[in-house]
C-alpha cells in the first residue's frame, strides 16, 4: 500500500483524472475496478470516480508495485539543447542573449530547439514549470530575434507579466538597443532616418523606399555612430518601429549595408573586409522606461540590461575585422 498527499496543484481533479496522470501504467478499466472495490480510498475511504481532490487529501492505493515504476513523461522541448545564456531572471521574466543561428520560435522546419524551447526545458528542469498540470501558464516569449541575429529575447514565466510586458511593448515603454557594423561611413554621425517598407512574403524580404505605398508601412529607426574604422562604422540603433529586417533593409537603402549581410548588401563588398557568413547584428541592450503603471513588474521601471561580450565590439575598436 501507497499514499499520496494531494498538493495545492492537483487539488481541484477529478480521482480518475489524478490516478491517471500519475500512474499512467494501471490500465483504465483496472483503475475503475479498484475504485469500486476500494483498493484506491480518499482518506481511507470510498470515493467516486467523479470524487475532486482537496488540498491534503490522502490517497490510499492497495495495488501492486508493478504500478508504481516511475516513468519518464516525454516532452518536445526537452529535445531543446540546456545551452542558455541568461542575462537576467526572476520570479516573472527571464531574459536570455539568443545566439545566431537559433530560431526564436519553432517553424516547419525546426521544431525541437529553439530559443522558446530552451527556456521551457531550463524553467521545466528547475521545477517552476509543470506542462502536465491543467492550469501552468505555458513560458511565452514577448519579442523575437531573426534567426541570424543575436541578442536580448524576453521571456514571461507567467500570463501577467506576458500581459504587461505585451502592453509595454506596444506602448514603446520598452527600448531595444542594437550594434552593428555598416558598410561605409554614414553622411551624419546621428539620426531619425524615416521611411516606407513593403515585405515580399514569397522572397523573404522587404524593401525600403522614401515615397509612401499601397502596401508599405512606415518605418523609423534612430541611430548614432559609435566609432569609424577601416571603411566599416560602428552604429548603435534604436527602432522606433518593429518591422521586419528593417535595420538590415534600411541602412542597405542609405547605401550603408552592415557587414556580413548577403541578403540586403551583397558579396563583393562583404568580401572586401572578409568572409563573413552572418550579419554583424546584436540586439545589445534592453530598457525599461514606463509611463504608467506596470503592476506587479513596477520595479523594473528604469532598469537597463546589456550584453558586454558582443562578439564583433572588441574586434572592431582593435581593428582587426
């Protein structure tokens, strides 16, 4: 004979339910028997199938040990590699510096591991995320990175702060700060540049013009040069707007495409300074700024997050990109 001490989780479940789950290898129709012949009791009783357990209810089975051997559940994510380079975290968000090459979210053709993927297998393995129980939030990422660019993802562990953050986001309370290299030097060490871009689903792309469109949204990105070295600029970017590659896409359209980008600058040029395969591409920094109410993440109101160790800062300044 076993007992089990039903917990503040599993509180609420239906008896059947709760058997079930947790000792997936008694067969349904052996688990109903037991019911009815009280080999399985609630507080040393007989209880219906229907029966919800209450917090400290004590669950008595009379059944062989067979039933018991622990079994493994089998999730998607803990297919996710454990490499995670966390920036910050707390009881509500997580913030993690996503390399490239990983998605940020599961697509057709990668679905295991991804940036989303990792942070539920890390917050799985440290207990704070149960997928099992019916009422776990589900970790959600607020804002996604491109595949070849690295930085600052934030994740929310539960569905308020997801809410908040959200809110934050679209109400531009929240600053991301990127770094890259451009081609070139830019005509003005600082600026709004403003314009229109319009996306091609089918190639992938977005194009970026100065006359307003049909099918264009308009775009806003804020930048001031950092450092000039070699033919290449150092930039520090603010977006204002949140469109898709438009760093990438707008600075192509000054004439100034960053470093190692095929597909908004092109080979030759590229090929001038190395052979690059990614573009020099960090979202680098992270700003909380609210102008109202953040509820119960108000102490994160003028904080500032930063990645030291981007990869391609140290070699610009000493020259040897």
């Amino acid at each position: 004979m076993k007992e089990y001490v039903i917990n503040k989780n599993d509180s609420g479940q239906r008896l059947d339910k709760y058997i079930t789950k947790s000792f997936p290898l008694i067969p349904p129709s052996l688990m109903y028997k037991y019911i009815r012949n009280k080999r399985i009791k609630v507080n040393g009783k007989r209880c219906e199938i229907s029966y919800r357990l209450n917090e400290n209810d004590v669950v008595s089975l009379y059944i062989n040990d067979e039933f018991f051997e622990p079994t493994k559940p089998k999730y998607d994510f803990m297919g996710a590699g454990k490499n995670l380079n966390i920036v910050y975290e707390d009881e509500n968000i997580i913030l993690i510096d996503k390399p490239s090459g990983l998605l940020s979210h599961p697509d057709e053709d990668n679905y295991t591991d991804t940036a989303i993927t990792r942070v539920k297998r890390y917050l799985y393995e440290k207990g704070e995320y149960d997928p099992d129980n019916e009422t776990s939030f589900a970790p959600a990422l607020v804002n996604r990175i491109d595949r070849n660019t690295s930085g600052i993802i934030i994740g929310a562990k539960n569905a308020e702060a997801l809410r908040i953050l959200n809110e934050k986001l679209k109400n531009r309370e929240l600053h991301k700060l990127y770094l890259c290299v451009v081609i070139g030097k830019l005509k003005n060490n600082s600026g709004l540049i403003e314009g229109y871009l319009e996306k091609n689903e089918k190639q992938n792309r977005v194009y970026v013009s100065d006359k307003i469109g049909n099918n264009t949204k308009h775009i806003a990105t804020k930048y001031k040069v950092l450092g000039y070295q070699n033919g290449l600029s150092l930039v520090e970017v603010e977006l204002l707007t949140g469109r898709t590659h438009q760093i990438r896409a707008h600075f192509s359209h000054l004439g100034n495409p960053l470093l190692g980008d095929g597909k908004y600058g092109t080979n030759a040029r590229n090929k001038q300074f190395g052979n690059y395969k990614k573009q020099f591409l960090y979202s680098y920094k992270l700003a909380f700024d609210f102008k109202t109410d953040a509820g119960l993440l108000q102490y994160l109101d003028k904080k500032e997050f930063e990645v030291q160790n981007v990869w391609f800062k140290k070699a610009f300044y000493e020259g040897t990109i």
